[in-house]
C-alpha cells in the first residue's frame, strides 16, 4: 500500500507492506490494518477523508533502475511496457493491457534531492532530452478511465 504525494515539486511517499488480500479488504473499509504505525493512520485518515474509494485500474510496467555509486541520491530509471487495464486487477494475474506510450518508447526518470550531476546535464543536452511531465496514472485517467466513464454516462442519458 502507498500514499504518494507531491509538494512543490517533490513526490514523498508513504508505505506500507501488506498480503494483497488484507491491503485490498482494507481499502474497501471490509477491515482495519493489522499493523498499527504512523503510516497506517495516515492510510486510515487518508481513506475517511476519501469516502468510497475502490480499485478501478491496474498499472504495471517494467523498471530498469540505475544509482551512481559517487552520489547514491542520484538515480535513473527506465520504464517500459507501461500497462493499464481496468478489469481482472489481481496482483496475481498476467500482466496484460493497454500500452500507454507509443510503441518503442521508453520513460526515463531522474531522481536525485539535490542538483543534477554535471556529466548527466551535458549527456541530455547531447542527445536533446529535455524536462517534460508524464503520469502514468493521469494518461491512463485521460486516455482510457475518463473515455469510459464517459460512454457510460452517454448510455445512461
């Protein structure tokens, strides 16, 4: 289970370790968690401020992840494979879904809490990759969730 939020311009994240089952019962206000810690009641505070919350996509992709060993703040990642799909959200299933990049496309993915690494600024103006915003969860909103809700909404009208 994992809580992330961003504040000006840092994503923090807040976790916690569960079987599938329990997380899943949680969610759905079926249980309380079993472990009682500082980032459980933020879960629980989390799940009372938001009434009615309930799993309606599953996000899966493959990561490739990089540290330099002279500045282990300082990482890259890189996902690829990025799937979304909104039925069959098991944990235990296939990995199956919709792309949400273009075919051969990869996400790259900087992470550091200070300044970038001088060579790493001179390697992306080299190959003229520039800051850009990408959420995996807000394209899977955009391109498939809301497109959905949409129909439904037209249908029932």
């Amino acid at each position: 289970m994992e809580l992330k939020k961003k504040y000006k311009k840092v994503v923090y994240k807040r976790r916690i370790s569960l079987p599938e089952e329990e997380a899943m019962e949680w969610v759905s206000g079926e249980r309380h968690c079993r472990q009682d810690t500082q980032i459980s009641g933020e879960v629980d505070y989390f799940l009372r401020y938001y009434r009615g919350l309930r799993p309606v996509g599953f996000l899966s992709y493959e990561r490739e992840a990089y540290y330099a060993e002279e500045q282990e703040d300082f990482r890259v990642t890189f996902d690829d494979t990025i799937l979304f799909r909104q039925e069959d959200l098991s944990l235990e299933s296939e990995v199956y879904g919709t792309p949400l990049l273009p075919e051969g496309s990869v996400l790259m993915e900087i992470k550091c809490s200070g300044e970038i690494p001088i060579w790493m600024v001179r390697a992306l103006s080299e190959e003229q990759i520039y800051r850009t915003s990408f959420s995996k969860y807000g394209t899977a909103y955009r391109t498939i969730i809301y497109p959905n809700l949409a129909k439904e909404e037209a249908a029932h009208a």
